[in-house]
C-alpha cells in the first residue's frame, strides 16, 4: 500500500475496459473516496470533477488534508457501455510522524 504525506496529491486512476479487453469508455463514471474515520466524498466525470486521459483511462488528483492520517479508501464505479468497479486504498502518515 502507498503512503503519503498530509498535504500531497494522491493520483487515483483507472483503465475502464470492455469485455474483450479493449479501453472503453462508460457511460458513466463515478469515484467515490473515504477516508478510514471521515465520511465518503463522490465525484463524476459528468461534473467535469474527473480528468479523461485517452479512451478508457482516467483519473483524479486528491489533496490529503493535513491531520487526515490513516487509510483511505476509494472506489471507480463505470455504468453503460463499459461496467465494473475497481476498488484500492492508501495510506496517510498523521501529521505528527512526517
């Protein structure tokens, strides 16, 4: 598992394929993060709120706020024309160990 700092950007990425293996891209795109002892934040590529890096492939940039130690946790949701779900998690040092 990946460990970050309180206040770095954390890459969170997926490649949505179709059931033959090719990039695809969903009707709809969804990620929903939370931390271990906070409450889940949802965003969409709809809103603009996910990057599309080519055909199939995305990502967010999450800023860790300071004094959010421990692990999070986030999950892609793609519906439509390519479905799946591709869960993973990180890890954030408390402010007081950096």
């Amino acid at each position: 598992m990946n460990v970050y700092d309180p206040g770095d950007a954390v890459r969170l990425s997926v490649v949505i394929v179709n059931s033959a293996g090719t990039a695809t891209d969903p009707t709809t795109l969804t990620l929903t993060v939370k931390p271990g002892d906070g409450t889940a934040v949802s965003y969409t590529y709809a809103a603009g709120e996910i990057t599309k890096d080519s055909v199939g492939n995305y990502h967010k940039d999450i800023t860790v706020a300071s004094g959010s130690g421990g692990t999070y946790y986030y999950k892609f949701t793609a519906t439509g024309t390519a479905i799946g779900a591709e869960p993973g998690s990180f890890a954030v040092r408390n402010d007081d160990t950096a």
